[in-house]
C-alpha cells in the first residue's frame, strides 16, 4: 500500500446539477493494489496507516487522470494544419497522414507517437478514432495495452468521397471488424468501437453494416461524427434526405454507448433524438476553433439532459492537454453571452473527468472515492514558471485550479498513474 500525500481535487458529482469541487488541501490517499481503500486529511490517514509508505506529492495538484473521449489515433503526426475548413483539412492534413498507416511499419511508429502523447498529457482512458488498416488498429490496441491505458476504438469504415486507399467494401468492413473485436474487445482494459467515419463518406449499406456490427458484437461501442461544419451538414442531409443525427438513428447507431464527436450546428430535433437514445456528445474546442467550425451550443445540450464531455479531436484539435481543451471551452461559452453556459473550475474539471468516464461507463475511474482505482494526473510546474508561482499565490482551492486551467500543459504534468501504476513522472 502507498499514501499519497498531496493537495487532492475531483468532482464525484455532477456540477451542472449542484455538485460542488471536492478537495482536501493536505488530502492523503491510500491505495492498495490500484484500487483508492481511503480517503481523508493526511494526518488521518498517516494516523491509521502508520507504517505504509508515503508518497509526498507537493506543491501542485493531484486530479484523477484525464478521459478523452474523441481523439484521432493516425493524426498525431498531422497536428497544426490552421488556416482551412473542415473538408480541405481533411484533404489537405489529414486524410494523407491517414494513408500511410496502411504501412505496418509506420503504423507501429504512429502508435508509439499516440500512446506516448496521451499519458504525457496525463490522459488515462480514451474513446480513440482508430485506422483504416486492421494492422494498424492492432497496433494502437498492442501499445495501448503495453501502458495500461483504458482504451475504446476499432476500425474505421468508409465506402465512398475519400482517397481511394481509405475506402473498403461492407464485407470488409465486417470482416476486419470481427477480427479486431474477437482479439481485443473486453481483453484487459481495451473494448471495441464501431467506427464509421462520418455519414459522408459512408453509404446507406455501409451504415447498415455497422449496425449489424453492433449487434454483433458483444457490448460494442459506436462512435462517429456530427453537425461539424455547415457545408457537411448540408451534403449530409442532401445524401440521406434526413438531419445529420437522423442518419445514425435510422441504423439503430444511438444509444447508451454511443458517442458522437462535435455537434456544433445541431437542430432542436437532433438534440431531443440524442436526449431520448442516451447518446453522448463528445465536445471538443480547441478544434471547432482552429477549424472554424463554430460555438458549441452547450447550453441547449444541457437543457435537453444530453451528456457532454471534452475529447481533443487530434489532430483537427491542436493538442492533447485537457487543461488546454478547458480553457477552450471556457472562452467559447462566454463569447456566446447568455446563449453561453456559465462555466467554473469545478465544470471544467467535471468535463475532462468525470463526465468523460459516466458517458464511456468506466465507473471505476473519473475521480478519487474510496473503491475507484487509482488513475491520478499530478500538475507540478517548474519552480519559475508562471503556473507555479501562480499556484503558490492562489486564493482558495477554486482559483487555484482555475490557475491550473489557464497555465496547465503537458509539460507542467509531473507524474500520471494508472491503476496505481506510475507511467509518467
């Protein structure tokens, strides 16, 4: 067993729906075998456990590990293409990058890329956008497996406007994606997602064989795209004669382990589907921004009961850091004035965290109750740096981690755990 000594902050509860930000400034955590089997001031803990070792973890913030649930796999490499819209981004950046991990050889390099970037942002559990290439699948399940990361992806399915060497057959598609499924779904901490890439470049028959693969497939996961853009949008509706949410309906695709990345132009239609099927919304800013494809309508997803939680959309987004993604989401929501959901440090943690875990049903992680596991990210800046002295200088637990938001980045991430594993730091 070890006592983790530090300044300890989470949000078992939902703030949007009156939970407040949990913390104990001089919190002890022991953990036993992963798993948290206390939880109080150190000195009380320190007390009942006095020869258990401890792990002192000071001057920074210790904040259960991060949940992202929308981040492309083959785009590590493709992070920073400004300056375009959606589709020529995807021609321009990365559809191309995408392609070249039908060499098995890159493939295993792009994972190593992947992977690593994750746990150094302190990202713990992820829904991952995964290949084209069931080789190159099996590569990010291998490395993710060889970290202990808490991973949801599967192969992706396309049948029609992208690249010619990105595009498969539905028999393909089903076949590769039972051979995936059977490997590695519900093998350790991985499970496996149905992943057509978006309804655009996906047929009526090919949105037909996902949802065969979802009922398939033992407790399969389902992810995709949505209301990203308005030219999309528009192509969308004229290709189905349908709304864009519409489309995954008709397929039996939405559900209570579904996830769909962005929403940004949604219809109030949309959203009531999305609220009565239990889909999940994974929102993710710093892409709308770089990408221009718009101001998440929190607000209205909230007042529909849809559940929302932060993904970084690598590469469209511009890096893998939670902290970034928060800050993000915060500007987004005040520059839609009152259309804007109001958002604290505690809704901002709640989105990168909890949120993410309640949505992706790993109810054994999101924050630091007694009997969760111990997925922990430790935020310990440089002496000197700017977020250091500003958490030194900080004037209750609420602005400090709001300090932490504003000036958190990889780097300043000092020691990630996962299942009580120390991966970083």
């Amino acid at each position: 067993m070890t006592i983790y000594r530090a300044t300890v902050l989470d949000t078992p509860q939902d703030p949007f729906v009156g939970g407040t930000l949990r913390s104990e400034q001089d919190g002890g955590l022991l953990v036993r075998d992963g798993v948290i089997t206390a939880r109080g001031s150190f000195a009380d803990i320190q007390r009942d456990n006095p020869n258990e070792p401890v792990e002192h973890l000071d001057g920074g913030l210790l904040l259960p590990g991060f949940v992202d649930t929308h981040v492309h796999y083959p785009q590590v490499r493709a992070i920073g293409g400004l300056g375009m819209p959606l589709l020529n981004w995807l021609e321009r950046c990365a559809l191309p990058e995408e392609a070249r991990l039908a060499d098995p050889a890159y493939a295993e390099g792009t994972a190593d890329d992947f992977v690593r970037s994750l746990v150094h942002a302190g990202t713990t559990s992820a829904l991952v956008f995964g290949a084209h290439f069931v080789p190159a699948v099996d590569a990010l399940f291998t490395r993710a497996a060889s970290t202990g990361l808490r991973i949801t992806t599967g192969l992706v399915l396309s049948d029609r406007i992208l690249r010619d060497d990105l595009l498969t057959t539905t028999d393909a598609a089903i076949a590769g994606s039972h051979e995936l499924a059977k490997r590695w779904n519900g093998t350790g901490r991985a499970r496996y997602a149905v992943t057509p890439r978006f309804s655009l470049s996906c047929s009526e028959d090919m949105m037909a064989a996902s949802g065969q693969l979802m009922q398939e497939i033992p407790d399969a996961w389902f992810t995709s795209h949505v209301n990203e853009n308005i030219a999309e949008v528009a192509q969308v509706e004229q290709l189905f004669g349908t709304s864009y949410v519409g489309s995954y309906e008709r397929h039996g695709l939405l559900g209570r382990r579904s996830v769909l990345a962005h929403n940004v132009h949604a219809k109030d239609d949309e959203l009531a589907m999305l609220a009565r099927t239990e889909t999940g919304v994974a929102h993710c800013p710093t892409s709308n921004a770089a990408l221009g494809s718009g101001l998440f309508p929190l607000k209205q997803h909230l007042e529909h009961g849809i559940r929302v939680a932060f993904g970084t959309d690598v590469g469209g987004g511009t890096g893998f850091s939670m902290f970034k993604e928060g800050l993000q989401g915060y500007f987004m929501q005040q520059l839609q004035g009152p259309d804007g959901a109001p958002l604290t440090p505690a809704h901002l943690l709640y989105l990168a965290t909890s949120a993410g875990a309640a949505m992706l049903q790993r109810e054994e992680v999101g924050d630091f109750s007694v009997g969760k596991r111990f997925d922990a990210v430790w935020l310990r800046g440089a002496d000197d740096s700017a977020l250091q002295v500003n958490l030194r200088n900080a004037l209750d637990i609420d602005n400090a981690l709001a300090k932490a938001f504003a000036l958190g980045s990889d780097d300043a991430v000092g020691g990630v755990w996962i299942d009580g594993n120390r991966v970083k730091g």
